[in-house]
C-alpha cells in the first residue's frame, strides 16, 4: 500500500535530531507504541535535519522528520504533523522559563523580568525567520526588541537596571530556544544593565545546570511531555516561572505532498 512504499521510499527512516531532545524520547515511544518494529530513529541535530528536509522538499522526495511548532520550516515549506490518535506526542505543551533556586534573592530584577517574560509563537516566528534567512541570532533578537518596544516595555516595566551583574543562560541549539534565549540576552543587556553569557549546551546539561545552580535560568524547558524525564529527575531542584509560550507542539511531520496522514499508517 502507500505507506509500505512510502516507508521503502524513505528507508523506513526517521530522521531525528540530537539525542537529547525530548523528541527523540517521544519518537521512540511512538515507534514501540504503533508497532513501527521496521523504523529506524536516525541522531542528528536540528541543522542536519532541515537541511535534509530542505533537499528532499526541493528535489519533491518523500521524508520523514522529528518537528516542533514553532518553527520557521513550517512557513517555508508546506508541511503536515502526522496525526497521532495515541497521543504519544502530547497535547497543550508549553515553553517554560526554569530558574535555579535562589534566583530570587540574588538577582531580583532578571528574577521578575524572566517571571513576566511571556510572548507568543508568532512573535518567536518573526526573529526565527530573519536567523533563517541569514540574520546572526544577536541582530534578529535586537531588531525584533527594538520593534516591539511595547512589548518588552510590558517585561520590563518599573524594574531598575543593574550596573554589570553577571548572569548565564543555558540552551540547546533548537532554532526555537535560539530565537528566544537571544531576545532574552538582548533584553537584559540594553534595557536591564546585566553582563550576559548564553551557553549552548545539550538538553541534559541545560536542565542539570540549573539544578545545580551553575546557571541562572533556561527558557526552554518543554512541559508536561517533551521534558518529562528531565522534569522527574530535576523539577523539585530548580523553580519553575512558568509557560513563557502556550500552544507548541511536537510530533513527526512530512511534506503536504506524501500520501499518508497518521503515525498508524506508517505500520
Ligand atoms: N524540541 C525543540 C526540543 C524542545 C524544543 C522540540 C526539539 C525537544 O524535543 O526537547
């Protein structure tokens, strides 16, 4: 049928990212979930994966793909999530902001800007997009601030700048958490007087760090599913300021043009 010639087309294989996304936690569940015993979960990185989407999208060759919204590929190119009636992928996912205990009291102004940091995956699309089209992540993030300057206003509203503090960030090389941890470094650097240092770790230093108190804060922690692990083993050791984005998603996509439409098709 389609998806046994599909899977054939595709070498029944997936292609994944780094191996410490929470995708790649999420899509071997679903390959042992649906059955999928054929299907292979290719590592890589996010950069490997689109530029192999953006190959077989050009070429118009059949792939399958770890994806998440939001994401400038989905306004690239014409793409579609896989229905998954098990729900393995999850369902109201969230970005939130973690920040290491004691946060608070040390550094009560990045505390309360991070706290209200909340924007929404149209306005994270806008600063993606430019990156994509070749923009270095620092200038995108300023040129989007320095556009909205109601809405940083809102985030930074009556808080008093900080003259040089040191504060560090941690995120991984998603192309989600680029956008948002360089609007962030942005942000308290020009508006609130810190001395950022944004470190691009994997996902499980990202989340140990802050545990550790090693680094202050990460925007980028994917709740309840994406993370879960992460969450089990690190929640009660960080505090949690909540969904910085509501509404984002995760879950296996193909272009519009390949002939299946459910994760169950794929047996
Ligand atoms: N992502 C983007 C990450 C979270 C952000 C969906 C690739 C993950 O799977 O862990």
């Amino acid at each position: 049928g389609t998806a046994e010639s599909f899977g054939n087309q595709v070498k029944h294989e997936i292609i994944g990212i780094d191996p410490g996304a929470g995708i790649m936690k999420a899509t071997a569940a679903a390959i042992d979930q649906y059955g999928l015993t054929d299907w292979k979960l290719i590592e890589g990185s996010g950069a490997a994966m689109t530029a192999m989407l953006d190959k077989a999208v050009k070429a118009e060759k059949p792939i399958i793909i770890t994806g998440w919204t939001p994401h400038w590929m989905f306004s690239k190119y014409d793409l579609k999530y896989l229905e998954d009636p098990k729900k393995v992928f999850g369902e109201a996912e969230e970005i939130h902001t973690v920040a290491r205990k004691g946060l608070k009291e040390d550094h009560p102004v990045a505390y309360e800007f991070l706290d209200r940091f909340e924007w929404s995956s149209d306005e994270m699309g806008e600063i993606m997009t430019a990156i994509q089209e070749g923009k270095d992540p620092a200038d995108a993030a300023k040129e989007w601030a320095d556009s909205h300057g109601d809405r940083v206003d809102t985030w930074t509203k009556d808080l008093k700048p900080v003259s040089g503090d040191k504060l560090k960030l941690s995120y991984v090389a998603w192309d989600s958490e680029i956008a948002s941890t360089n609007l962030l470094e942005y942000v308290l650097e020009s508006k609130l007087g810190y001395d950022v240092t944004a470190l691009q770790v994997e996902a499980g230093p990202m989340w140990t760090g802050v545990a550790s108190g090693d680094v202050d804060a990460s925007p980028a922690a994917w709740l309840p599913l994406t993370h879960a692990d992460y969450w089990t083993e690190y929640g009660d050791k960080l505090e949690d300021l909540g969904p910085n984005m509501t509404g984002v998603k995760t879950g296996l996509v193909v272009p519009a043009y390949v002939d299946v439409n459910s994760i169950e098709d794929l047996k």
